[in-house]
C-alpha cells in the first residue's frame, strides 16, 4: 500500500535556504512554483543554525515585508515556530 502524505505550504511560516540566500516568512499562496511571503525577511547571518531554527535566534536580518520565492530555487527549508522578525538586525 502507498501512502502519500500532501505538505501544505499556505498558512504555515518556514526559513527557506535557497542557491543564493537564505528568507524566512509566512506562506500566503501558492502560483506552481513560487510561494509569496508575508513578513518575509532576508537573512544576511543565520549565526548558528541549530539556534536559529530552534530557538528562532538570527544575527542579522533585514525585514523586506512581501516576497517571493522560486521553488525550484530552494535547497531545503524548515518550519519556522517563532515570531518573524520585524526589525533590522
């Protein structure tokens, strides 16, 4: 028997580690690849990344407010549990 498990983005907030850089933010919709965020962030330095995705600690981040992000682009991501950053670090 296969069993098949639906993740669901939409509504959930995760710390995205794309090719280039790293976001994190509330999913708000989904269009085929690309996930728009809601209090998204760019972050510059995670710092240590068991404290990041654990404890929700990042050293330096930059509040952008609405993003996008390109699936096709993400290497890994995680749920983000705690309160999205809304100032510059």
């Amino acid at each position: 028997m296969s069993v098949t498990k639906e993740l669901k983005l939409v509504g959930n907030s995760y710390f995205f580690r794309t090719v280039t850089y790293h976001m994190v933010g509330k999913v708000v919709a989904q269009f085929g690849q690309v996930v728009e965020l809601d209090d998204a962030s760019w972050v510059a330095d995670s710092g240590r990344f068991m404290q990041a995705i654990k404890e929700g600690q990042l050293n330096e981040v930059e509040p952008v407010g609405k993003a996008f992000v390109n699936l096709k682009s993400v290497t890994d991501f995680f749920p983000w549990n705690h309160p999205l950053p809304t100032e510059q670090k």
